[in-house]
C-alpha cells in the first residue's frame, strides 16, 4: 500500500513538473519581450561572471609579458604577438565572430600606413587580431594613464597622440616613424576618436603626411560591427559579428600637397564604399 501511494505521489510530482515547464515554454516562445528580456539577462550575467575576469586575467598577462620580454628581446616579436592573440581571445570571449578578407593583397614583409574608420573599443581587437600583419598604433595619450596597459604599449612601441602644441604634435610624427621599419606598420584612425553614431566623421591629414614623407603605401580597412558591439560610452557588449575589409594599397610616391588632400578623400570614399549600408 505505501509503495503504491509513493508511485501516486511521484507521477503527480512528474506531472507537475512537467506542466510547468510546458507553461514556462509557452511563456517564452509566445512573448518576444520576454526572449529578449531573458536574453538580456543572460547577456548581463554572462559579461561580469564570466567575460570580464577572464578578460581582465589575460590583459594582465599580455600586459606583463610585453613589459618583461619587448625590453630584453626587442618589440618586433614580442611587442606584437602577445597582444595579436590577446585581442583573437578576447572577440572569441565575447562572443563575436570575426570575418576578414583581402589579405592576399599584403605583403608581410612591406611596411604600410594603414587607415581605417573608428567605431568602437571593439576595433581594436578586430585589427590587432584579424589584420595579420605586424602593427604599430598611434594611441591617445591618455591611454598611457591605464595601469599596465600603458607602460606595455610604451614598451611595444606604440606611439602616443601629444596634440596640445604644434610642436608636440610634430614630435609625435617622429616617434611614429622610427617605429615603421623592415615590414613593420603603423595603424591609425584618422577620424581621430570613436563615432557616436556609427557614421564616418572627417579625416585628418596626419597620417597621410607620415606615409608621404616615409614613401609607404596608404592602406584603407573599412570596419564593420564594433559600433553595436560596444558603443563609445557604454559598458554593455552586445555579442555580434565584426569585419574587417582590407583594401588595396595606394601608393604615396612623389605625391604634392593638392595630390594629398585628393588621396584624403579618395581612401575615405574607398572605406566607406565597403560598409555596411546602416553604417552609410
């Protein structure tokens, strides 16, 4: 007799159980709000569980290898290797899958002057990761303040944005070409900060005077995705996928101040000519 009340019992239990999870299938399936509001939730949990302590643990990482091994072994390898595969984990992590394309039209033993649209703290990642060429960055200056982060992209041999004086800015130039030799590239943004909107804004010309005055090739790379990924002042990433288009090169040899201000326009029509249409 008690052996068949409990069978009774736990049917009724399994019943139940099984009721409730139809009612919470039905709940989910049939309200859009609520998917997005679980979502949203899960998105939420994930990013500060799960995505910041690992990201925060192997910036350290990256951070300390690069400030021990570029002094003693030089910044060619060890200033670009630990941060290229630090930026390939940290899109893996937050759950972005990466397209690229026009590699084949690089030479990885030419050094470029690469220029491309800033839509995010996300393109950072998708360049250093993706590009698969050995890069320098020209950075703002108050990148340096980050503890660790700064002294190791000092160490790398990235070049920091002094933009307060004539003088200063000039000098800034210099340290950016002592940096570009023997197949070694600069990387900067010439709209010169992230976009608020995801549209391009207007480029500057100091990038195109570096490339002039070193002979190097101008290289376009439109980006696409980091805008929504994580916008400028915003803490939340939104998952999405990112692209990364790497256009032909343009040569810069023997060009005139009136040249200049055409290849300006010319390499911003190319890179925006490759976004995608809600970025136009």
């Amino acid at each position: 007799m008690a052996q068949t009340e409990k069978m009774r019992f736990d049917a009724k239990n399994r019943l139940g159980a099984e009721e409730t999870y139809l009612k919470l299938c039905i709940f989910v399936n049939c309200h859009p709000k609520n998917v997005k509001a679980v979502k949203s939730i899960a998105l939420f949990v994930y990013q500060w569980i799960v995505f910041m302590p690992l990201f925060l643990l192997i910036t350290v990482i990256t951070a300390l290898t690069v400030m021990i091994m570029a002094p003693v072994f030089g910044s060619r390898f060890w200033g670009y290797y630990p941060p290229h595969y630090w930026s390939r984990i940290t899109c893996w992590l937050a759950l972005c899958p990466v397209k690229s394309s026009g590699h084949e039209k690089l030479d990885p033993n030419q050094s470029y002057v690469f220029i491309a649209n800033h839509q995010g703290a996300f393109d950072i990642f998708l360049v250093y990761g993706f590009l698969n060429q050995n890069i320098k960055w020209i950075q703002k200056q108050s990148l340096q303040k980050i503890p660790l982060v700064g002294y190791a992209s000092k160490k790398a041999g990235h070049v920091f944005v002094n933009n307060s004086t004539a003088t200063s800015r000039a000098a800034t130039i210099e340290r950016a070409k002592a940096q570009i030799t023997e197949g070694v590239s600069m990387v900067i943004f010439p709209e010169g900060a992230r976009t608020y909107t995801g549209k391009m804004g207007r480029f500057k010309r100091g990038a195109y005077h570096i490339a002039r005055d070193l002979d190097l090739p101008v290289v376009p790379l439109t980006i696409n995705g980091p805008f929504n990924v994580l916008k400028r002042n915003s803490r939340c990433i939104r998952p999405g996928r990112m692209e990364l288009v790497i256009h032909d090169p343009i040569s810069t040899t023997s060009l005139t101040d009136e040249e200049l201000a055409g290849l300006i326009d010319r390499s911003r029509e190319i890179i925006h000519s490759a976004l995608w249409e809600k970025y136009r």
